[in-house]
C-alpha cells in the first residue's frame, strides 16, 4: 500500500490535462494535493491524443516537404516511408514528456498514486484506490476524461474498425482506408494517411466537413483535399460494414446508395466522456443522458466540495481548456475571485493539411445574434512568407461588429495553430481593427495577414 498522509486538501481523480493541472496549480498555491491514475500520467493528450497525433502529423509534414524538396531546387530522390522507425520517435517524444511531467509533480511534492480510484463517499471528498488505500480531501476533482465513441453495434476490434487509439499504433501504412467522421480528428487522419500513401474517402453525416469552423476556412480544407485525392462526401449515413478482411462500406447519399471498399475503417464520430464505473452511481453527483457530469460556471458539481474538469464534463474536449478549467476550479476552491470561462471564445487548432485554428464566432453565428457584421478576409497567395515556404493556400478571416469589438477570426493555412494566438487575444480583450491596425507586425512574416486583415477594416488596408 502506498504510504500516504492522512487528509488532504485536495484528491484528484484522473491524471490527464484537467487532472495535472489542477495539481500543479493547487501545489503552486499552497495546497496538499493527491492524484490518483490508473496509468502514467498525461492522460489522452499525452499518450493517445495530441501529442502522439501531432507528431505523426509532423512526420507527414516532412514527407511531403522532402517530396516536393525539387521545386526548391534540392535534389532529394523518391522518399520512403518507415513509419515504424516514425513510431519509435513518437515514443519518445511521449517518454520525455511524460518523465518531464513526473518531475515536475514530484518537485511540487504532489502525491501521486498508481491505481484506478473510485468515489466512494463524495460528500465525505473518499476515493478508494484498487490497492487499498483510502484517500480523503477537503474537496475532490473528478477528471477522469473521456473514451473513443464507436459506432451503435460496431465494436473497435483494432483490426478491421480502428479507434484514434488504433490509429496512432499503425506500424504499415494501409493502403485504402475509409473515415467514417469530418471532424476535427477525422480531418487529422485524412490529412495523415493520404500523405504517407493510403487511398482515403472521408464520410460525414453533416452537410459540411469540419463542423464548427468558418464555412470559407473549412473550404481551404475540402480544396487541398480534393488536390490530394482524398475523397469527401458529406450528408451521408453509413449503413452498413460488411467483410472479413476486404471491407465494403455502404452508405447513404441525397444521390442514392453507394458504396467503398477499404481495408481499415476509422471511427472518428467523437469522444464520449468516462463517467461510468468510476463510483459516481448514488453518488448524488449529477450525470445527464449523455454520460456528462453537470457542473455550473464554477466546474462544481451537485454535491458540495466536488468539482469536475476536463472531458468528462460538456465543454470543449480540447487539452487547453482542460488547463483552463482547472485553474477556475482550484481558484473555487481556495474561494479566490476568478471568472468563468468563456467557452465561445477558447482557441481551437486542427492541424490537418492546411491547418485551420479559429476563436470566437463564425460570421453566421455572429449575423445569427443580431451584430452588425463586416469581415475581411486575406489570403495567404499575396503573402510573402507563404510563397517563400511554398504555402500558398488559406486566408485570414476577421469577423467583426461594425465600429465595435472582433467577433471572431478564422485561419486556414501554413501554420495556423500558432498564428492564432493573435487573434484568441484580440478576441477576447474585445480590441478593435482600429486598436489592432496601429500595430506593427514584422515583414515577412505569415502574422503579418492578421494585420493586414485588421488594417483593412479601417478602410485603410495597404495591400488589398
């Protein structure tokens, strides 16, 4: 058993972002803190999510830059893919991460325990751990995150029908792979595998891929798409998976019938949050009909002292809003002012090729709740930087109210997951293009779109 101390001030449930973090953060502050984890920590993002995900995506980004190394005039030769040696760096990557993470709980002396915990008397703040001990907290939090959805009646079995997890253990490339999901993640993996040689089809249920996004950033994506080969039909259901081995999938299109053949199938329709079997039956903490535990603006859930992050609660399920989430809920707790997140203002990235990151609302949305709308819009064919690096393709699109505050800003193109960090400020200290158009952004640079996009709301844009 692990030896611990008596009581603590806080015991968490689940070592992923939401859970981390809130350990970090409360250490920081001053607080006796315990986590309990059935694995390493790090959670979905570290091990089966962002981290490996990205990295893969990162080796797709140099496949397709050694591909292309002629028009830069570097002779390189065909290259070959050994996605197993890709693999063997995306483990380390995750390793060094993780070995990063255990130290810096250890130097904040937070308690870490191994084990699966399960609430045991939520008014009285008890976990019991699957190694006998017993931990008791002033409060506790619950992030025990969330699990890949699958399909009703098609089960992940890793081999035929693949998970996210299943996908980023690929060592052979397959060579015809149907995704059954447009968003995000869907996205991600359509992007990955049609770089390193499968032959991809992308199935979506909505009318569009990437559900959320600017209707005319989300067009960037199905463009490249379509100049990659990678097929996409969207207002579709999927109904039927038939083969052993040789995989037919039919579906149904406002056309009619159709069907694929594939030799994997991706489920990518989402995450569904990890509530059950962690003791929150009779608990007295509310779940709603979709398995989310219910918290108000403060994360606290029904039960006094109880509070909730990340996945497994209805928010963004994105790694950052986790962080975010518990710093509110640490905050709470130590009865510190702190405000509730703004859940339509998060920044959002998706690192599909071309990427396409956004914060804030759509310009419907924005019409949708009365403002007074006028967009820019840039793209990056005019910007030096794009051409330079031979990324041509994407814009910036600023949504804003008129003679008031941006709304939103939406970036598809080379590197938007970083230049969006601009526009997540501008949009969430309600700057003005006028306040954002006497800033100087450096040439040539990709953020200087933003700028110019900013300027020309002014009336007075230089270069278009």
């Amino acid at each position: 058993m692990t030896e611990l101390a008596e009581h603590f001030d806080v015991v968490i449930l689940g070592g992923g972002p939401g859970g981390y973090a809130a350990a970090l953060y409360g250490a920081a502050a001053g607080l006796r803190m315990a986590m309990v984890e059935e694995q390493r920590v790090g959670g979905t993002c570290l091990h089966r999510g962002c981290i490996p995900a990205k990295e893969l995506l990162q080796t797709a980004e140099v496949l397709r830059t050694v591909a292309n190394a002629k028009e830069f005039g570097v002779e390189t030769g065909q290259p070959a893919l050994d996605l197993g040696t890709s693999q063997t760096r995306k483990q380390q990557v995750v390793d060094r991460l993780t070995k990063g993470l255990e130290g810096l709980l250890k130097g904040r002396q937070v308690t870490v325990v191994p084990g699966t915990g399960q609430v045991t008397d939520a008014a009285g703040g008890q976990i019991s751990v699957s190694d006998g001990t017993e931990l008791t907290g002033d409060a506790l939090i619950l992030a025990t995150g969330s699990l890949p959805r699958a399909l009703p009646g098609l089960d992940f079995d890793g081999e035929r029908i693949l998970s996210s997890d299943h996908v980023l253990t690929l060592t052979e490339v397959p060579p015809r792979v149907v995704i059954i999901g447009g968003g995000a993640i869907g996205c991600e993996f359509a992007s990955l595998l049609g770089d390193v040689g499968s032959d991809v089809t992308v199935l979506e249920a909505l009318p569009n891929i990437l559900p959320g996004v600017d209707p005319e950033a989300a067009e960037v994506v199905v463009r490249a798409f379509a100049k990659r080969d990678i097929r996409v039909h969207t207002d579709v259901k999927v109904t039927g998976i038939e083969g052993a081995y040789e995989l037919a999938v039919t579906f149904e299109t406002p056309e009619g019938a159709q069907q694929v053949v594939a030799d994997k199938v991706v489920v990518s329709i989402g995450r569904q949050p990890r509530s059950e079997g962690v003791g929150l039956e009779g608990s007295g903490i509310e779940v709603d009909d979709r398995g989310f535990v219910r918290v108000d603006d403060y994360l606290r859930t029904s039960v006094a002292g109880v509070y909730a992050v990340g996945d497994v609660v209805d928010t963004p399920q994105l790694a950052h809003v986790g962080f975010a989430e518990a710093i509110v809920a640490i905050k709470a707790i130590l009865g510190e002012p702190v405000d509730p997140i703004d859940y339509e203002k998060v920044p959002w990235g998706i690192y599909c090729h071309p990427e396409v990151a956004f914060a804030g609302l759509t310009e419907q949305q924005a019409r949708d709740r009365g403002h007074d709308v006028v967009t820019s819009v840039h793209r990056f064919a005019g910007n030096g930087r794009a051409l330079i690096i031979g990324e041509p393709d994407g814009l910036v699109k600023i949504v804003s109210e008129r003679d008031g505050p941006l709304l939103g800003v939406h970036i598809a193109g080379p590197w938007a997951t970083e230049l969006i960090a601009e526009g997540y400020l501008a949009v969430n200290w309600e700057a003005t293009a006028a306040d954002l158009g006497t800033l100087i952004h450096p040439h040539p640079t990709l953020s200087e779109l933003f700028g110019e996009s900013a300027l020309a709301l002014t009336g007075r844009g230089l270069h278009g």
